[in-house]
C-alpha cells in the first residue's frame, strides 16, 4: 500500500515560522490576523538551582504575559489582552436601536438601554441627598463629593 503524499509547500513559496513559544496569532477587531509575540523572560538563579524548565516540588508553572503594544498594559491571556485591544480601536459596532448611539463593547450597550427604560434610568439614588444616578459607579463618584 503506497503512503500518501507528504503536503510540503511548493519551492519558492513563503512559510510562516510555526508558532513557537511566546508566539500568538491574534485577530484584531477587523478581523485581520496578526503575529504577536511575547517576550518571556527567565530570572537566572544562583549556581546549582533548578534549571529553565525544571520546578522544585510544589512550585507552580510560571505564568505567561501577554503585553499590549499600544499601551504596554500586561495580561494572563492572549484571550484578556484581544478583549482590551478593542479599547484602542475606534469601531464601535453596538448601535442602540432607540437612539442610534454606538458602543465599542455589548455591555456597554446594555447599560444605555437603561436609559430608554420608563423610571429604570436612575435607579440608584444617594442616601445623602435626592439625586438619584443611572449606575452605581456614578453614585460612587457623586457620594465622594459630600
């Protein structure tokens, strides 16, 4: 029985290193992929200590960190660090069906839509004084001013 042809790239073509550590293949808000790669660093230890790759009993994996080209901001996922991406993204592709205001994210969206709710607008209000605030962050902000 002959074995199947090996799917090697045709000469000339280009390939794309394989992803090795540190390396990501993200898709930014368009939908557009794009390589991102980490840099993973390892403290050296005294003469004698475990080596890279080697962990006492006990000790935990080290963590990888996904850092933000924009804004240098560090996350524990690639996952966490595509969801912050969208906050330096000028798309905001949740429009509000009652007023044509347009949100970068969904729950975004669904905090305004309070607003358009009968009496569910400003639910929060202040045991100091009668205001009354859409969010508990803005009441927060206001109860600091007393």
């Amino acid at each position: 029985m002959d074995s199947p042809p090996s799917k090697a790239a045709p000469p000339g073509s280009p390939v794309s290193p394989p992803p090795g550590p540190g390396r990501f293949l993200l898709i930014d808000a368009n939908g557009v992929p794009y390589t991102y790669t980490a840099l993973v660093q390892d403290e050296p230890g005294p003469a004698g200590e475990a080596g890279r790759g080697e962990r006492g009993p006990g000790c935990a994996p080290p963590r990888k960190r996904h850092g933000c080209p924009e804004c240098g901001r560090v996350f524990d996922s690639a996952l966490r660090l595509q969801s912050h991406r969208v906050s330096h993204s000028e798309l905001k592709p949740f429009v509000c069906g009652a007023c044509g205001k347009a949100f970068k994210r969904s729950s975004h969206l669904s905090r305004h839509r309070a607003v358009h709710q009968p009496g569910g607008s400003r639910c929060h209000a202040c045991p100091l004084c009668p205001q009354r605030f859409r969010d508990a962050g803005e009441l927060a902000q206001h109860f600091g001013g007393h």
